[in-house]
C-alpha cells in the first residue's frame, strides 16, 4: 500500500537524472522508483507500506537507504556510490544536500548495461556454465564472510515467513480463500516436518547476515564478474537466514525460468564450494516459499499496473503458487551411477539427467574427476600430475565418492554418480552403498566406438578431466567384468544418450518424462 505522495520528489528526481546526460529511463517496482540517465542511476524508495515493509516515512526510507548502500558494498562496492538528500530550501524549493529539513532521500549508484543483467541474459538465452559458476563462487563469499546470528532463523523465523506470506497472498485476490486454506495448511504440515532441521542448523551457525533477495534481476556482470546488488536492507529478520535458503531464491528462479541444468548446476557447485549436505532436504521447502513470495510480489504488481502486462503478470504469480505447491512433498531418494571409458560422455550425461531427478533442482551430482580435484585442493580444471593416478589414489577417490554417496542418500537426497567404474569391485561397492542406504539402484554403462572416445578427449579444453588418449588405450585394454548395468549406446549425440536414460528413469519412476 503505498501511503504518500511523492510526486513533486518524483519530478525533481527526473530532472536531476536528465542531467547526467542521455535518455531518461525510469523503473518502477513494487518498493522502488529507478531513474537511469547517462552513467548513473538513482534509486528512489516508495513511500509504501505492507505486512513485511514499512517505508511509510522519510526518514525511514532515509535509514533504509543508508543500510542499503552499506550492505551492498559487501558484493558490489564499486556499484554503490552512496546515499544523497533531497532537501527544502527555504524558498520552499527541492535541491539535493542542501541545508533545509529532509524531504526524500535516494540512492546514487554507478548505472550498468541492463544487457548485462542476469535476468534479461536468462531470457536472452544466454546464460552459460561459466558465468553460473563464476556466481557461486561469488555467493559462497559473501556466505562464509557474513554475521552469523543464533537469533534469527530456525523453525520460528519461517514459520512466521509462512505467515506473512499467507496475509499478503490473501490481499492480492490472486486465488480463492479455500485454496489460499489448502496451501497454508501444506506449509504447516511441511514446517512441522523440517522444523528440528531447522532449529539445529541455526545452532550450528548456518544462519547468517545473507542477501535476502537473490534473484537473477538482483545480479548483473560488472566488469565481466557476476555481482550482487540489492539485497534486503529493510528487515534485518528478513535477511538474516539460513544460507541455504538465500540460495534458494536463485535456484527458485532459474527453475521457473527453464533454466533447470543451470539450476542444478547451481546447486551442485554450491555444495562443492560449501558443505551444506546436512541441509540439503530443506531446500525445496525452502525453494516453496521464496515462489510464494514471488507469487503475492508480481500479484501486488499487477493490481497496481493497469497495462495490458497485467494479465501476464497475474498468470506468472499462479505459475509461482503452482511451483510452491509441487516443492512442498517429501522425496525420494535413489542412486544413479554413470559409467564408461574416458570420453563416453559420463559428467556431461550426469548433468542433463540430474535435474529430471526430483526434487527440483535434481540430484547431486558426484564427479570422480572433481573429487580427484578437491582432495589434491586444486580447482577442477587444474591438471594434475601422473602421480594424482596411482592406484592407490584412485582407491581413494572411489571410496570418497562411495562416503559422500552415502551421506547424502541418508539426508533423504536423490545422487548421480559419474565414474569410469571399469572395475567389477567399484560398481559392486556404488550398488552396495545404495542397498545399504535402502534406495533404488540404477546404474547405466556407457559406450561408443573408440575413435570417437579419442575424439572427444582430443577436443576437451579447461575440463576437469585429465584424460588423455594414452589413458583410453590403458583402460580398453582391462576387463571391466560383466556389465550387469543397463548398456547405452553414447556414440551419438549427448542429447540423446542422456534423453534414452531418463525415459528408461522414468518407466521406472524415479525421473520427470523428457520434456525436449
């Protein structure tokens, strides 16, 4: 609700803008006015008013513009200019850092291209692998920096998330009263499930002073790096959450958005970077709520806009209400291994079947080529040498795989595991570690002429295997044993390969049917 008028601000703000040259741009969201001109933007807080913000006064909107810029800087210092005062001279005129009482505060900040915002490059197609990985590693920064806080957080803090959420869904008139009765009862039944997890990763320091809004519009390249902005300043409860539900925010929006393998790509780097396994069975809980969040955001939006873009809005806070509701069941956890000689395509089928594994964002992906990495404490396209392939290293990185297989099954998480698995006794201890844990086992032999494994690995550049064709001649010339693993045909295209295992995962149940 907004509760004042800003109008004259408004028009002075345009004014000013205009003066750093170029055409005037204006963005309006649900909290803020945006005016782009030249290299600069300048951010207005609206004078608004809901269950979860109050920026009703100006000097409110003046502290909520201070913490912003000092948050910010946190990820994005060279972005956030700082904090300037529009002022009432005593002719009764606006001027900005005058003298006079505060009329509105804003927000200067240097202005970037809006190409080169994730959330346009999404619908551009044109996010990659590497920038998603450039990003975690940015958010796993400001994680392992950020206050850790035993206050916030835990079951209490969602609970009343849950609630807040539930009050402002209401007052958008989105849906029905009984289905917005239907889905607060789910919430409840799913809290009550995850609420000692919740409490207890909150004792063990997982809460902390996060972003709160990581969504793609809320991150940009800058200089070619992936940068956080515009995290919650308003609500210290808000934003001082369990880490793993900060990152849900981006894995909620790239999910929605079909960006499923960056998803799940996502998700696995992550907890590659940071050892959050113990968590990892709240996440589409946590990934639930962030939609409605969404949901009742873009409803607000919408009664508010009265252009034709309405509508469309309104159907994509259902497309969100619909994503809350399919994240809110308890999952199934099953193994997957991957197998074949170097250059079969096992990492690359690994990471297209992974995010048809529910829950979304899909399966853990387990790598023996990353694992190789991480316990030699490279990063994963770091060549190692000859002596990283002894074989007792190699034993080592098996029966590493085999432990954080295990782990993460018993958290109740579905895992693809990608090996070359040539040897009997490998694949024997994968399925072992499955029938111990009691999920299903699927386990899939991949192979292709050796001409084309030879080409793939000429080919390879900056991956983390360290195969060479030497390697590949080695491995052919070992008996792998019996195959009694479902052999695929991989001499084709990856698309297909990967598409032939998640039909054969879905006849079995444990897979989304292929959608390509």
């Amino acid at each position: 609700m907004i509760v004042e008028d800003q109008h004259e601000a408004i028009e002075f703000l345009r004014r000013h803008a205009q003066e750093s040259g170029g055409p005037l741009v204006v963005v309006t969201t649900h909290i803020s006015h945006v005016f782009l001109s030249g290299d600069r933007a300048f951010k207005m807080k609206r004078a608004a008013l809901f269950p979860y913000l109050d920026f009703s006064t100006p000097e409110k909107r003046m502290k909520a513009c201070a913490d912003e810029v000092d948050l910010n800087r946190r990820t994005a210092p060279d972005l956030y200019i700082g904090v300037r005062r529009l002022t009432r001279g005593e002719a009764g005129n606006l001027d900005v850092d005058g003298a006079g009482p505060l009329v509105e505060p804003f927000i200067e900040m240097r202005r970037f291209d809006e190409d080169c915002l994730l959330d346009n490059m999404a619908r551009q197609g044109r996010l990659t692998p590497r920038i998603m990985t450039d990003l975690v590693g940015a958010i796993a920064d400001l994680h392992r920096t950020a206050t850790v806080s035993l206050d916030h957080g835990g079951a209490s803090a969602l609970a009343a998330v849950i609630e807040t959420n539930d009050q402002a869904l209401r007052a958008t008139g989105l849906i029905p009263a009984s289905d917005a009765d239907a889905m607060l009862a789910h919430f409840r039944r799913a809290l009550d499930r995850h609420s000692p997890l919740l409490d207890l990763r909150r004792s063990a320091g997982k809460v902390r002073r996060c972003h709160g809004d990581l969504i793609l519009r809320n991150i940009c390249l800058l200089d070619g790096r992936p940068t956080l902005f515009d995290c919650i300043e308003f609500d210290e409860t808000l934003a001082t959450i369990d880490v793993l539900y900060d990152l849900a925010f981006l894995l909620m929006d790239l999910w929605i958005k079909r960006e499923r393998q960056l998803a799940n790509l996502v998700f696995n780097r992550y907890l590659d970077e940071c050892d959050e396994i113990d968590g990892v069975a709240l996440v589409p809980f946590f990934m639930a709520i962030r939609a409605t969040v969404r949901a009742h955001v873009t409803a607000t939006q919408a009664a508010e806009d009265g252009s034709e873009e309405a509508a469309q809005m309104r159907r994509d806070a259902l497309a969100h209400l619909d994503l809350a509701n399919s994240l809110l069941g308890p999952s199934s956890p099953r193994c997957i291994a991957v197998g074949g000689l170097s250059g079969a395509g096992k990492s690359t089928t690994a990471a297209h079947i992974a995010p048809e594994i529910p829950p979304p964002p899909g399966a853990r992906v387990l790598s023996s080529d990353r694992m190789r990495k991480r316990l030699h404490g490279v990063a994963p396209e770091t060549r190692l040498p000859n002596a990283a392939y002894a074989p007792a290293v190699s034993q080592q990185v098996y029966d590493r795989l085999r432990q954080e297989a295990a782990r993460t099954l018993a958290k109740g998480w579905p895992v693809v595991v990608d090996a070359v698995f040539d040897r009997a006794e490998e694949r024997a201890a994968i399925e072992q570690s499955a029938k111990q844990a009691d999920v299903p086992f699927h386990g899939f032999w991949l192979t292709a002429p050796m001409p084309e494994l030879a080409s793939r690995i000429a080919a390879r550049k900056l991956d983390p295997s360290d195969a060479t064709t030497e390697v590949l001649a080695a491995q052919s010339q070992r008996d792998p044993g019996r195959i009694d693993w479902a052999v695929v045909d991989a001499g084709h295209e990856p698309d297909a390969t990967s598409r032939e295992i998640i039909t054969r995962l879905s006849l079995a149940g444990c897979a989304r049917p292929d959608r390509s």
